[in-house]
C-alpha cells in the first residue's frame, strides 16, 4: 500500500472539550493517513481517544484543531448541501447493529434509506437492495422481514449491507465484531475482506482487540491518550512492539493470539 496519495489524511487533529483550567483533551495532535483500499486498523482501550476520531473523520464533531483532508481537499469546515454530498463517500458501521436499524421498518426500508438523495426509481433501489443482500449473504427473502427476526450476526450483515449499499469509498468499523461470538466473529471479518478485495473500499477498523485487527489489517495504529503511539504493519506491531502501551496490550492477549 502507497502512502503517497491517501484517501484519507489527519493532521495536527485536537479535540477539547470545555474551557480553561477543566477543559479535557481527548485528542492530541493526532496524524493519521490511511491509503485508497487500505484497512487501517485503530487500537487502544476505551478512553483511548478512538470514538472521538472516528466521530471527527465521520464530521460528527468539529476539531479544536487540526484538518481532516479526503482525496487531498479539505473538508474539515464543510457544511450544508457539500457535507451532505461529502456523507455519502463515508460510512460507519456501529459495534451494535441496532444503532443503524430501526426496529419498525424492513431490512428493504432500512437498506434503501441511504439511497434516498440519489433519484433513482423504485425498481433500481430494489435491484441495489437484492444485491447487496446477496453480497453479504443473506436471502432475498431477508428484505421483507424486521430486525428482530434475525441473528446477531446476520443484523450485523445488514447493518454492514446498510453501510456499502450507497458505494461509499471510506467506512469506519467501530468494534463491529466486539459483541459476537468467535465463530461469528471471523464470518464477519471474512465478509468484510471479501467486500474490500469486491470494491476496494478503503476501512478504518476500530478495536480494543489487537488480536482480531492484525487479522484483516494492512497497518495498525495503537492509540493511547489521545494520541497515536505506534504504527506498522500488523506483524511488526505483534512481534517486536515499541511502545510499552503496546506491549501491555499484547501482554493482556491470551497466548494462543499471539502465536
């Protein structure tokens, strides 16, 4: 992977919540690239600091400081009908598919919503609808049905055919795999890989679980404090860690991840 034109690039990104003496630094001047097909997995404990980069990259949050740049324009101030066009290029897939399924509308409505500012006719939203669900493995028959009728694992599916079904260039995984069971768990990352090798989507995986990461990722970034503490590639962060964060988080893996 090149690092010389990424899709995405982070520099100098501080995030500060309240005023003078009690203001609380969440980030501190962070820089982050992440290449166009990459996965750039993001590690650290709760309280690292890695939902609120998520939520800046995603818009959510204006910085204190810093810039969030996407193919090379920044689009740290956008607001409006250009932060509307610039949503539909990034996508964020929640540890619990709840947050982005509503319990009362169909897998179809709740698929096709995304595309509702891209004019397309009825029958052209169900075709992308029938796709993606084969996609990601599930039944046409899944598109007439409610949330609650499936598995943890298959809401996850959804939330993760949700996420893809407008093309976007950039998703943001936020623990996606966290509240599965192991068998699960690697259906799911195996599903995303083979989305990515599909679309070449690019990811931003975020996790407590350096073991899960290093699987699907290309780089790995440890996060602590606010701050990015060590990158490289999964091998290099698992064999011959830096920072001793790091080497506390390896520490706490059990010893059959770290074989």
């Amino acid at each position: 992977m090149s690092d010389d034109d990424p899709v995405l690039r982070v520099t100098g990104l501080t995030q500060r919540f309240g005023h003078g003496a009690r203001a609380v630094t969440a980030l501190d001047d962070v820089d982050l690239s992440v290449a166009r097909g990459e996965t750039l997995g993001l590690v650290g404990e709760s309280g690292s600091g890695k939902s609120t980069l998520a939520r800046a990259i995603l818009l959510m949050r204006r910085p204190s400081e810093g810039s969030i740049a996407f193919d090379g324009a920044d689009v740290t101030g956008l607001r409006g009908a250009a932060l509307r066009r610039h949503r539909r290029r990034v996508q964020m897939v929640f540890q619990d598919p709840n947050d982005s399924l509503d319990p009362r509308f169909t897998v179809a409505r709740s698929l096709a919503e995304p595309l509702g500012g891209f004019g397309m006719a009825p029958s052209e939203r169900r075709e992308r609808v029938a796709g993606i669900l084969e996609r990601v493995g599930l039944p046409a028959e899944s598109a007439t049905r409610l949330p609650h009728e499936f598995s943890g694992g298959q809401r996850q599916r959804i939330a993760i055919a949700r996420a893809m079904i407008a093309k976007p260039e950039f998703v943001v995984l936020d623990e996606p795999t966290s509240a599965l069971d192991v068998s699960v768990q690697a259906q799911v990352l195996n599903l995303l890989v083979d989305l990515q090798e599909q679309t070449g989507v690019t990811y931003l995986f975020i996790t407590h679980n350096l073991a899960v990461v290093t699987h699907v990722a290309h780089r790995v970034a440890v996060m602590n404090g606010g701050r990015i503490v060590e990158e490289g590639t999964g091998a290099e962060v698992m064999s011959a860690p830096q920072h001793p964060y790091t080497r506390t988080l390896l520490d706490s893996m059990p010893a059959l991840y770290r074989t």
